[in-house]
C-alpha cells in the first residue's frame, strides 16, 4: 500500500464559495481511451472559502497498484454539490503523476468556463 499525500491550492482565481464539495482521487489512468479506475478518494464537504488569499488544503491517502501502471491525482471542487461538473466548478487541468516515492502532490484547480 502507498500513501499519497500533497495539497490542493485554492486560490483567489476561483472566487469565493459556500459549501462546496472538494473531492480528491487517486486515478489509474493506464488504459489509453478507457474510464481511469479510482484507487482512492477523499472528499471534504461544506468546504468555503473567501476569495482572499490561497488556501492550501492538506490529503493523505493510501492506494494500492502495480509497477507498471501509470497514477495520477486529480481533483474536482464542486460548488453546487451535484457530483456533476458544472460552469462555476473547478478542476485540475494539468497532470500530477505519482509513484511508489511517496513524493507530496501539488494539485492546482482551475475554473470551468462556461460554455460557447
């Protein structure tokens, strides 16, 4: 079993919000074209935030995979708490690799525009 730990930077960017869900997962995303596999999950609700300053919000998890497969960490602040992504939400949009290192993960949301 590996512990993956780190923390997911809320920023000003994001506006402030009132009990939104921050949800974050550990994914395997080794299948090119299929649905990743979540490994593990955490999830923080009633979650608010002013708009001031950047908030760090500290995970820990624990997940077990083989050698081989290829692990990310991603997460997904949702406002309305549907469960859904939704404009207003905010998501990672850059990949954060993990390994058996145990090496800390920085995860950095970012807005979901509305659409076109």
């Amino acid at each position: 079993m590996t512990t993956v730990s780190g923390q997911v930077l809320v920023t000003p960017r994001l506006g402030p919000f009132r009990d939104a869900v921050l949800r974050v997962r550990v994914l395997d995303v080794t299948q090119a074209d299929a649905p990743a596999r979540e490994l593990a999950a955490v999830v923080v609700e009633h979650f608010t935030y002013d708009g001031e300053g950047t908030v760090s919000v500290p995970f820990r998890l624990s997940a077990e995979w083989g050698a081989r497969r290829r692990v990310v960490v991603d997460a997904h602040l949702d406002r309305s708490g549907s469960g859904t992504v939704d404009t207003g939400d905010a998501l990672t949009v850059e990949s954060s690799p993990v390994t058996h290192q145990e090496t800390p993960v920085t995860v950095r949301l970012r807005p979901v525009p509305p659409p076109a």
